[in-house]
C-alpha cells in the first residue's frame, strides 16, 4: 500500500508559474503580478504592527478586514469570507460542495487550471466545457451538466475576456448548485459581476488582493455571497486560516481604495499601448480585461519565443496544451519593462 490516497497518486499537481530566486535580474512577465508596489498604507501598517499580538491567535473571522470590505463594496459585512487567498476560498468551495457521481464540479475550459487540480484531490467529478474560438460562455452546456459547483473566471485566465452579466445571470438562475464567479482580475475590468449576489443566493464572487492591490505576496483573498451560503463554507474553514499580519495589512490596503485604482489605470493604459505594440510586430492579441495579454505571434513558435525571452531574462508564460500551444500569456509590467520586452520580440523576429 502506497502512502497517499490512489487520487493523489493519479493527479497531476498545480504547476505555479516560474519563480527566481531572489536577487535574479529578470523581467518577470509570467505570473501576473502587479508591477507596481502596493499602497503606502500597506507600508506604514507594517511598521506600526504591535509584536505582542503575535503571541496570540489571530481573529478568526477577520472582522476587521471584513469591515473594511463592506465599507469599500458596499456590501454587508457578514457577507464576507476570507481566506489566505482566493485559492482558500476555491478549496473550501471544492471541499465543502463537491464529490463524485451526482456533485460534479463543471466550468468552461480553457482558465485557471487550479479548478482541476482541486477537483481531482477531492475525487470530484469534472466536467470541461470548452470554449468557442470567440470565447463566448458555453452557456446551454453548462446549464445541461447541472455542476454541483460551476467556475467561470471573469475576467478569465489565460484569455483575458470577460463575461457579459446577462450570460452570468442565466446560468445562476437555471443551475441548482453554486455559480462561482472568480474576479481576481476584476481590478482592470471594465465592469464586476458583484451585483449578483443580491439577485440569487446560490452566487458567489471572489476576489483576491494578489493582482489590483500589489499583495501577491500576502496571501489575502476573499469571497462574497449571501450568508446562508457562507454558512457551510464557514464549517470547513480552518480556524485561524488568515494570520494578524495578513489581516493588518489587507485592511489598510482595502481601505486605500483611491491608490489602487489609480495604479489600475496605469495598468489598463500600459496593457492597450503593450497589445498595439505586439500587434505591429504581426502578433495577434485578444482584447484583455485583465493584467496581461494573450498573444499569437505571426511568424515563430510560441516556444521558441518563450525559451528565446528566458534566455534574454524575460519570463513569459507558456502553455503546452491543446489551444494555448501557439500563444504566449504576457504580464503587463512597468513602461520600461514593456518596452525591453518589445525591442527583444523585435530581435527575435526578424533575426
């Protein structure tokens, strides 16, 4: 008998983005980080954190964050959970809804390949849905598969599009189970899907400060969703599971409002010179809503320009999957960073 469960030794685990060691020279463009720095607010929390309350246990809820939440969203304080990252909140989703046979877990397919692999440690059902060449939601089969859970990223991973609200609404209104509607990128959007959770209660919205707030490397996300919902998630939540520095810091950060969304703009406006500039370099882009591009270069492999970057010190992201084979994601990153990305694209294709 083997140590882990035959699900475990099956599946493939999550494949993170490459990430360097510190102190590496490199332009980092692969895992849609924010290229900016986060508020000062996040900062002058940090200094001002008290030790002595280390020594003790964080607040379970995170009232002070969920507060800060409701104050910024407009949105009711106990209609908040927060986890150490969206990713938690996906897991208890997975964890707390799915199963074989009849409780599949379903979204459209290609997008944030961290569905499947809770899915599979769960030894839930799957049902991927693909995509149109045009990305419209798949919305008939997804209403036909009935998932006991269904995802749907808006803005999506790796595509960048974004889901209409009428589509949303369909789709929460014809299943039986929960519709999780997963914004990490809603920061650069140009609308949010959060209006909602008001209209049904089987709606959840998710959030992470990884992406608009520049706190990737925080852990802090959350979900939003009636609290009859949230019941069931709050039951298998860990107990502690955001720690007091977490909930220090994303509290000053949620309730800096007016520096992210500035630093957004920046972003927004970066990402439309970025897509003008591939395409005059013969890539195809698709319109992005998020903080990154999908892009289809018109005279090399995808791969070798993905290795050939690496090479330079330039990370982009590559996917070797039936779909994604000729693109490459690319993170939008500072001016400067975006304008060395592009003078060695240029290189490279027409060496």
């Amino acid at each position: 008998m083997g140590y882990f469960r035959s699900a475990i030794d099956a599946m493939t685990g999550y494949v993170p983005g490459e990430q360097p060691a510190p102190g590496t020279k490199i332009i980092k463009l692969n895992t849609n980080e924010n290229p900016y720095p986060p508020s000062p607010q996040v900062a002058n929390a940090l200094q001002t954190l008290n030790i002595d309350e280390l020594r003790r246990y964080p607040d379970p809820s995170a009232t002070m964050f969920r507060q800060a939440v409701s104050d910024a969203l407009q949105v009711p304080a106990d209609w908040v959970i927060v986890g150490n990252g969206s990713d938690d909140i996906l897991n208890l989703l997975v964890r707390a809804c799915a199963e074989s046979r009849d409780r599949q877990v379903v979204y459209p397919t290609p997008t944030y390949v961290l569905y499947k692999t809770l899915s599979a440690m769960q030894t839930a059902d799957v049902v991927e849905i693909p995509y149109a060449q045009n990305f419209q939601l798949p919305l008939d089969a997804l209403i036909a598969a009935n998932g006991a859970i269904t995802f749907v990223a808006s803005p999506n991973s790796p595509s960048g599009h974004i889901v209409p609200l009428d589509d949303l609404r369909t789709l929460a209104k014809n299943v039986s189970g929960i519709v999780v509607i997963d914004e990490a990128y809603v920061d650069f959007a140009e609308f949010s899907a959060l209006p909602l959770v008001h209209e049904f209660e089987n709606v959840v919205v998710l959030r992470t400060l990884s992406k608009g707030y520049a706190l990737a490397g925080l852990r802090m996300g959350f979900g939003i969703a009636n609290p009859k919902l949230l019941a069931g998630l709050f039951k298998v939540k860990d107990s502690y599971n955001v720690d007091a520095i977490a909930i220090a810091l994303g509290t000053a950060a949620m309730r800096d409002q007016t520096y992210k969304n500035a630093r957004a703009e920046q972003v927004k406006a970066s990402r439309e010179k970025l897509s003008s500039d591939l395409k005059h370099l013969g890539f195809s882009v698709l319109k992005s809503q998020g903080n990154f591009v999908l892009a289809t270069p018109g005279s090399k492999p995808a791969e070798f320009l993905y290795l050939a970057l690496k090479e330079r010190g330039i990370l982009v992201r590559y996917f070797n999957q039936p779909g994604l084979a000729d693109k490459l994601r690319i993170s939008i990153g500072t001016e400067a960073e975006n304008s060395i990305l592009i003078e060695v694209l240029a290189s490279l294709l027409n060496g």
